[in-house]
C-alpha cells in the first residue's frame, strides 16, 4: 500500500515509521496517488492568527468575537476542549472557559494572511475556488507531471510550508469530488490529511448523518428528520423521484450524494450570484442589542467571503425567521456596491429596526448579492452619511496601521463597547 511521510514527504511501501526520517506521521490509502480533488482548512483560523502574531498567547485558550454580549467568531482548540463553538454567546463561552484570552477579530489581517495562503495553493493548481478566508477546494487533475510528484505530495507540502513560512497549520481532505473532500478534511483535525477512496465511499457514507452534508442548515435538517432520515443508510432507501417530490431539487442532490456522487467541478473563475451566512439561536430572543452583536457577526462573515474572492454587492439582505417559523426578508439596494463589513452591517442594521417589534426570533442571517469586482465598489460618497467615506478611509488606513505595527497599534471604538 503506498504511504508518505508528512514530515520529510517521502513516499515508500506502507510502514509505520518512515525509512528516511523515522517519523510517526505517516499517511497510507490504497488510493493516496491517484486522487485529485482536495479541501484544505485552516486550523482555528483566526485564532491562530492571534496565538502566531501573540506568542504569550501560545497555550492559553483564545476566543475571537465580541464582548460579553456579542459572539463567537471562533476559538482555539484548546477553548474547544472545554465546549465553546462558534455562533456561541459569549457569556455562555466564558462560564464554560471562564479563563479565556478575549480577542476583537482583525478582519484585514486575516484577508492578508488568506492572500498570502492563497498564493501557495495556485503555485499548484489554478483551480483553487475559495470558500472563505480560511479554506479552499482545489483541483490538482493533471498535475503530476508538471510538480513531477502526485497531488497528496502537493498537498502535503503546501501545509508544510505553511507552517514553515506563515506558522500557521491546516487539514487536507483528499478524495474523487468536492463533496467527499470536504468531509474528509473534517475527519482529523487539527494539522490532518483524511483520505476517502472511491472503492470505500459508500461503505464510509452508510452509516454515517446526514448533517454532515455542507449546506443542510438547521431548517434542512428538521425537515430530513421530519421525514425520518437521519443517516445516508435512510437516505438509500428512497427513491429519487420521492425524494424530488419531497424535497424539490435539493432531493435531487440527497439522491446523489447519498451514494457518494458530486459533479460538481473546482473552478478559480466559477461564478457565484450571492454570499450569505445565518445563525439559528440556542434561545428565541427578541433582545436588540443581542440581534444587533449577531448582525455584526455575519457582516464580518460576508465580508470575509467577499474580500477572498474580490467580489463587491449592491445588494443587501435581512433574512429572519420568528419564532413560529414564519420567514422575513428584507433587501436594500445600495447605491454603490460594498464589501465593507462596516456598511453590510449597517444596512442590515437599518432593516432590522422595523421588524423588532415581530419578535422573538430563532433565526438571523445576513447576505450580499448583485456581486461585482471589488475594484467597482466602494467608491462613491453617500449623501445620506456624509461621514462614510470618512468611515471607510479611516477603516482602511487602521487596518493598514495594525497590519504594520501590531493589534494594538490602533483600535476602533467598537472594539471597547
């Protein structure tokens, strides 16, 4: 069975130490050199940005989001041991990690970190498709040749050298499509490289839950348990036309990778129509301040989908689901289009206003659509607000400051609230 040390990327016959380098961290699949399609993921991106460019902050556990009253962006792993979660309130966070390390997110540092990441992986492939600042799915078809080494070789060099050059690690799933690689990258983390075959794919699928689809947010998923299906097992006993007629297309799609199968290709220029993120609470709540630390959030989370790929939107949306399920959307059309975390958040502010008196809510999202290249937004004055030109500028010439002198060069006002 062929194997490949991570450490020194030998490849050799299946061992349990490498013959070069004696090291333990060896990877062997039946499949591992004749696979192409791969996600690689950042380790607790954000926070280790921080533990990297802090290293007093090294073993401590480390939250990056919002104050007392705000959320999670994310945490570090060692944070994660003691069950905080992204999405999480912060008050909960801090009763289960009362000793935890509180960061404000540094959104144009982590874009200039994700360019830099970013430039490794198209050394190998220009079919790198971003998701976020933090994770990509890449295509090494046909590359072989060129690198003069199969794609796991790659793969595992790129997360080498990222952890050479930048000091900051990542998991690598690798399989035959996006659907399968995506999961695998999930399968061993931190610093991991999950490999799932084509002759194991529906013997690893069968018994495992359908919430590990990407995409399946939690209405998805009331609605696969309302209709019994809980693991792909379920999912292969229906027929593709009753589950079309359940479902609509997104049956269609069950259907497929319930048996493992995702056309889908891996493109750098694929088009996208919208960037969206919504979080469903852990309680109804109607509280303003709290809706308003989550519209914040997801502003920074389009935001940073929007920088990783250059996009900008003229368009924003307001999504809401009341506590009786019932769904609210609001749209606004800017005037110039943005990818400013600053004005997404308030616009979508300004739509919620009104509809606070429908509360309490289960359901918050925020999205951006009308997409065009960065390079056609933000550049018109608002006469409404006069000051967001000024807003903006200072936003940029801060960030520039922090990314040359450090977090605490130069703080924002929303950073002490």
């Amino acid at each position: 069975m062929p194997a490949l040390c991570r450490d020194c990327l030998t490849s050799f016959e299946k061992a349990a130490r490498c013959p070069a380098c004696a090291s333990r961290r060896v990877l062997s699949h039946p499949e591992l050199f004749d696979l192409s399609i791969a996600h690689m993921d950042c380790d607790a991106f954000y926070a280790s940005v921080e533990k990297r460019d802090d290293p007093s902050l090294r073993d401590k556990p480390v939250i990056v989001g919002g104050g007392r009253r705000g959320v999670v962006s994310t945490a570090c792993y060692i944070a994660r041991i003691r069950g905080v979660r992204s999405a999480m309130p912060m008050f909960q966070a801090l009763k289960l990690c009362p000793d935890a390390v509180v960061v404000k997110g540094r959104m144009p540092r982590y874009v200039e970190i994700s360019r830099q990441i970013r430039a490794m992986m198209q050394e190998l492939t220009p079919a790198v498709e971003p998701l976020s600042l933090d994770e990509a799915f890449l295509d090494l078809s046909g590359t072989a040749r060129l690198h003069g080494a199969p794609p796991a070789v790659m793969l595992a060099r790129l997360v080498k050298r990222m952890e050479e050059e930048l000091g900051l690690s990542g998991s690598i799933g690798l399989s035959h499509n996006k659907f399968l690689a995506k999961v695998a990258s999930d399968l061993d983390k931190p610093r991991g490289f999950a490999v799932i075959g084509a002759a194991e794919t529906a013997e690893f699928l069968r018994h495992k839950p359908v919430r590990m689809i990407w995409g399946v947010g939690a209405a998805g998923q009331d609605a696969l348990d309302r209709a019994g299906i809980r693991s792909f097992e379920d999912l292969l006993r229906w027929d593709q036309t009753e589950l079309i007629a359940r479902f609509g297309s997104m049956g269609d799609r069950l259907w497929h990778l319930a048996r493992g199968q995702d056309s889908r290709r891996i493109s750098g220029r694929t088009p996208i129509k919208s960037i969206s993120h919504e979080t469903t609470f852990y309680e109804d709540t109607g509280d303003a301040g709290l809706l308003d630390g989550h519209l914040w959030r997801l502003a920074e989370k389009v935001s940073d989908r929007a920088k990783a790929r250059d996009l900008a939107g003229g368009v924003v949306t307001l999504k809401l689901k009341r506590a009786d399920h019932r769904l609210i959307t609001r749209r606004h059309a800017l005037e110039d289009p943005t990818q400013l975390a600053d004005t997404l958040h308030s616009q979508a502010a300004q739509l919620l206003r009104p509809e606070l008196i429908q509360g309490p809510f289960r359901l918050i999202g925020v999205g951006l659509s009308a997409l065009c290249p960065a390079a056609d937004g933000d550049r018109m004055d608002d006469l409404l607000d006069p000051a967001a030109a000024r807003r903006a500028q200072a936003e940029r010439a801060s960030d520039a400051i922090r990314a040359r002198f450090g977090k605490d060069a130069i703080r924002k006002g929303r950073a002490l609230r």
